[in-house]
C-alpha cells in the first residue's frame, strides 16, 4: 500500500521552475534514495512533502489523505519528520534539552517523568545513550547528527526525510552512519533519502528516484537506475 503520493507536483520561485511535474509513490517500509545533480529540485521536493514550501500545483498525499495543503507541524502530527542540510541543533541547550524541544512536536507531547524516558530511549536508538546533559555546542559533528536524527525520531514518523544526512563524514564515521540509518529501517520506517554518498545509496537504498532539471528522470531498482546512461551523463553533465 503506498505511504506517500506526489501527483504532478510542481514549485516555481519567480520564473524558476525548481520542481516540475513530479509524480511518485512511496510503498510503507521502503528506503527510497532520492538523487540528482545539485540544484536538481531533490530539497525542494523535502520541502513540499514536509510542508516547509507550499506546492505551486499538484498534490501530495500521505495514507491516502492530501496533505500538501497543510503546513509544517500538521503534516508533523501525521507522522512525516526529517532532518536537515544544515544540522538545526540549538547549540546552547543541552542534548537533552534539544531532543526535549522536538517532542513538543508530538501531536500528544510528552512531559515530565514520560519525556525523560523518551528522550534516553530516543538518544540510546541513535548511539548518544548517557550524553544528555552534554551542551550541544561541545558534540561532534557525527554526534550532532546523531542529535538531528534524535529530534527526527522524538514524534515516531510514519515516513522519515534525511536530507544529506551522512555528507561530510569520514569513512569510519560514515560506516556507524550507515549501520544506523539499517537499524531503522529494520524498525519498518519508511525513508526517503536525498544523497550524495553512492556507497551510502547502493547499502541503504532497494529504489532510487533520480530528478534532473526539476523532473523525474528514473525510478527504478538502485542498480539498475545507477547503470542507467541518462543518469550518467546528467551527473556528469553534457
Ligand atoms: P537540490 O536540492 O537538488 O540541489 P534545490 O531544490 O535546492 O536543488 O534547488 C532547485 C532549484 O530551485 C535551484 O535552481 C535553486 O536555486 C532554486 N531554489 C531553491 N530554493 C529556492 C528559493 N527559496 N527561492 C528561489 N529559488 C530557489
């Protein structure tokens, strides 16, 4: 059954068009890459499904409901989270206190002894169990990952968005990124994933969606999407 539908999707900014006519299905439990050269639409496609950007025409559903005419925190109580480029941590907050301030995104938000619970369970599942009371400030950048993955995590998405979530980490690094971004999708999350990182694409992804230009250009199993001569030349650029 799929999780989310994008139907003819398309945003304009002025006169750019940055996504254009867009269609795709996630089916629940899949890790679906989503690929293409920089300024291909990828964000912009996080951004509509998250309700960050409102659609300039066309819809999105989630189970079946349209969901691209609500905003952020709506389509949040629904079960749609993600992380962003930029790691977003609050960094003069402790970690707790960082994942504390994104339960308040549940759409029943947990307080007290019930948030405390939550939030070691949440910072065990991404590898930070026992670093609450740390300053976020002090964290590494994979732990700050792990953090935003955390905050992601904190109101138990149906469908989980990473926008780059395993760029500029060194191999080893890299390694536990991808081992934890499995563990996840062995939970039976479904993830959409935008990524520079083949290695990460070709361990993680069963499907890849690749846009070029702001339109799809191939959706198809990972390997054979990768193999494919279009996607070739739109990366390597013609
Ligand atoms: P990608 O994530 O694939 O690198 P983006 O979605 O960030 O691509 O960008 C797609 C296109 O839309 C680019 O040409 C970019 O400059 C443009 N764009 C993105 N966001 C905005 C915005 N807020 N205003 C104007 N143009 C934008």
């Amino acid at each position: 059954m799929s999780l989310l539908t994008l139907s003819n999707v398309t945003k304009r900014f002025g006169g750019l068009t940055a996504v254009n006519d867009l269609s795709f299905t996630l089916t629940a439990g899949e890790t679906v890459g989503l690929l293409g050269p920089n300024g291909s639409g990828k964000t912009t496609a996080l951004n509509m499904i998250s309700g960050y950007l409102p659609v300039t025409s066309g819809s999105i559903a989630l189970d079946g409901t349209t969901i691209s005419t609500l905003g952020p925190e709506r389509i949040a109580h629904r079960g749609v989270a993600r992380t962003f480029q930029l790691v977003r941590a609050l960094p003069s907050l402790t970690v707790g206190e960082n994942v504390l301030a994104a339960l308040a995104f549940r759409k029943d938000p947990l307080w007290g002894s019930k948030a405390e619970a939550k939030i070691e369970n949440l910072l065990a599942d991404v590898g930070l169990a026992g670093r609450q009371q740390e300053q976020a400030s002090n964290l590494t950048y994979i732990d700050l990952k792990r953090m935003e993955l955390a905050r992601a995590l904190a109101t138990e998405p149906k469908l989980l968005l990473l926008d780059e979530w395993l760029a500029g980490l060194n191999p080893t690094e890299l390694r536990a990124g991808i081992d934890l971004i499995t563990r996840l999708r062995q939970s039976g999350i479904t993830i959409l994933l935008v990524e520079h990182v083949m290695d990460a694409v070709r361990a993680l992804c069963t499907r890849c969606i690749v846009m070029n230009t702001g339109s799809r250009l191939a959706d198809g199993p990972t390997a054979d999407v990768l193999a494919d001569k279009s996607v070739i030349r739109a990366y390597l650029g013609d």
